[in-house]
C-alpha cells in the first residue's frame, strides 16, 4: 500500500525512472559503442555508452581550458570513476605542460573533454529540462511544478553541500562522500557548463533527499541502504530463486551478485540449491539476516522520521503525497512505466520488461545506471 512505502522508495523510483528515460533518449542522439553496437571509429570520437550519473559526477564540470582532476571532484562534490571515463573515451587527462614538476600528482593533472565527450556535453547540458517538460506532459504542469516546488523546499533545509547527484556507491555499496566538501562555487559551474546558477535539475533535487536519507540510515550501521531496501526486502528464510530476483528486486543481476558477496560474508543470506526447482540456487535470509532486515525497516523508518522533524512534517508529508500521486504505488504498472520503453534499437530492449523499480538507486561504477544495469 501507498502509506506503507519509506519515502525513499517513492523517491528512487521516481529517480530512477526519470534516469532511465534520460539515458534513453542520450542513447538514441549520441553515437555510442555498447556490447552490441560496435564502431570504426576511435574511442575518441565515439565512447562506450553511460548514464546520466557520468554527466552530473565528470562532464557537466570539464570545460574547453581544461581542469584539474581535483578540481572536478570539487565541483561536483563527490568523485566519478576517472578510469572508467577516460576508457570509455569521455576525457583525456595528462599532467598539466605548465606544471614545472617532474611528477605531479594525479590529482593535478588536467582533464579535458574528448571530441566524443563534447558531443555528450552538448547533448546532456539540455536533457533534465527536456524530460522535465516530457513529465510535465505526461502527469500534468501542475502535479510536476508541485513536485519540484515541494523537493526544492525540503532539500533547502539539508545540507548545503550535498552534491546535485547520488554518489557512485563504494565499498559495502555504501553512499559515502569526501570528507572534505568545499563550498560549490555557482558562478564558476554556471559559466562552464551553461547551467543556470540556481536552477538545479529535478533529478538533483531527487538526489538530494534520498542522499540525505542514506547518510543518515548508514551512519555507524552495518548495513547499506541499497543492499537492505533492494535485496533484503525481497527475500526470506524459504529462499527465492536468485534467477528471478533482478524482477522482484527491480536491480541488475550484477548489481545483486555484489550484493550477495557483501551479505553472505556478513552471515545475513546464505546462496545454495533451490529448495523449489531443480535446477538453479537461491538465496535465503539466515536467522540473523530475518533480524537485520526489521532492524533496517526500523531504522529507516526512524531515519525519514528524524528528517521530517528537521525539514518540517507538513513540507514532508506534502512531499510524499506528491510523490504519490506520480509514482501510484498502488497501480500496476506504475504511469512512471509509460516513459521507459526504449528505442528498439537500445540495449534495454534486448533485457526483460520491468516490473518493479528498484526502492533505492544502485548507482555502481559500472557506467553509473541507476538500477546497476
């Protein structure tokens, strides 16, 4: 039931499938090589395709000068995977020719956009807004000048510093953040990237909240919010197919199978034959694991209390009724489905339809898909 979903999964849910629609639509104006769409021409001129999560971590902050590595995480507030972009063929990064030292330090090398990055600039620059307004079409002005009405609100009263997107999950699959977080500097972003000083994208608003979530829940806990909300939830101590949980679930098979080398090792699930087929394994919560996932429903539950406390409950509840009334938890499908379908020509299409959305964004080093893909 509505009442009965943390706002954090309303949240990612909303998140993701406003990611994937972005990423699809990316995919179908930027030529691209993926697993099945190979090319002739260098990486260079045409990368390895990725997700949004690389344009809000990387892109949006290099500009033609070029900028230090460190000076990018400053800006976006929280690293990308600089090996991952540079592969892809996004960026180039080298020591700066002015540094008179012999050996700078990595963190001072300058990095610059590839041609195919820019290409990727010049089309993700303009894509929040252009899936904002296709939203806006699809459940109404109103409704979504609401929701980004009401996600502005609750995200002024959090932490300033919050980056404008969730972090590539780390170690654990855990939501962690620089310690160090200087002060965005809005003019600088505004002048390299033609992104408005004050204007925060829908999904940075999104991110926001559910960011302030995670922190909060995986302070001093053993267990991340990822791992509990997207595969603790979905099992028990009969056991369930682990072929079928990418669809109970709403994450990538792969995304699972790091969050199986996690739990298994903290004694919460054990992988072993299937009790109900012949063939194949599945995965059941040890007596230990049926304990941490009702702590963890406990903990979140106390977790978005305390944040509705701090930000205020009528602006949270107002929120969540938003939310609600996008998302349609009680509606199967939910109308947020009517945006996913992708180009017959995308690799999505070639994956099973989902059925569920995952309850929190697994944002993985992998290309930065907000469902692990």
């Amino acid at each position: 039931m509505a009442g009965s979903l943390p706002i954090s999964a309303l949240l990612s849910q909303a998140f993701v499938a406003f990611t994937i629609e972005g990423d699809n639509e990316f995919e179908r104006q930027v030529p691209h090589r993926t697993a099945a769409r190979r090319s002739s021409a260098s990486r260079r001129e045409v990368p390895w395709l990725t997700s949004m999560a690389m344009w809000f971590t990387c892109l949006r902050y290099v500009d033609d000068a070029g900028r230090s590595v460190h000076e990018v995480d400053r800006l976006a507030r929280t690293p990308t995977n600089w090996n991952g972009m540079e592969r892809w063929g996004y960026i180039d990064v080298a020591p700066d020719p002015a540094d008179p030292r012999p050996r700078p330090p990595r963190r001072d090398w300058v990095v610059r956009a590839t041609p195919g990055g820019r290409r990727a600039q010049a089309a993700w620059a303009p894509l929040s807004d252009l899936i904002e307004a296709r939203w806006q079409e699809r459940f109404g002005n109103e409704a979504v000048g609401r929701l980004r009405e009401r996600l502005t609100g609750v995200a002024a009263r959090l932490d300033p510093e919050l980056p404008d997107c969730l972090p590539i999950l780390g170690f654990g699959l855990y939501s962690r953040l620089p310690e160090r977080r200087p002060a965005l500097d809005a003019a600088v972003v505004a002048g390299s990237t033609g992104v408005p000083a004050g204007r925060i994208a829908l999904p940075s608003l999104m991110a926001k909240v559910l960011l302030s979530i995670a922190l909060a829940f995986e302070e001093r806990w053993p267990v991340s919010l990822a791992t509990s909300a997207n595969v603790l939830r979905v099992l028990d101590e009969v056991g369930q197919p682990v072929a079928g949980l990418p669809r109970r679930s709403g994450v990538s098979k792969e995304a699972l199978a790091m969050a199986f080398g996690v739990l298994t090792k903290a004694g919460l699930v054990e992988i072993g034959p299937s009790r109900a087929e012949r063939r194949g394994k599945a995965a059941r919560l040890t007596e230990l694991g049926t304990a941490a996932r009702f702590a963890n429903e406990a903990r979140l539950a106390a977790v978005e209390a305390s944040v509705r406390e701090r930000v205020g409950g009528g602006a949270f509840d107002a929120l969540r009724t938003t939310l609600e009334a996008i998302v349609e938890p009680d509606v199967a499908p939910s109308p947020l489905f009517r945006g996913l379908a992708p180009d017959p020509d995308g690799w999505r299409a070639a994956l099973p339809a989902p059925v569920i959305l995952p309850h929190f964004p697994m944002v993985l080093h992998r290309g930065g898909y907000p469902d692990g893909s």
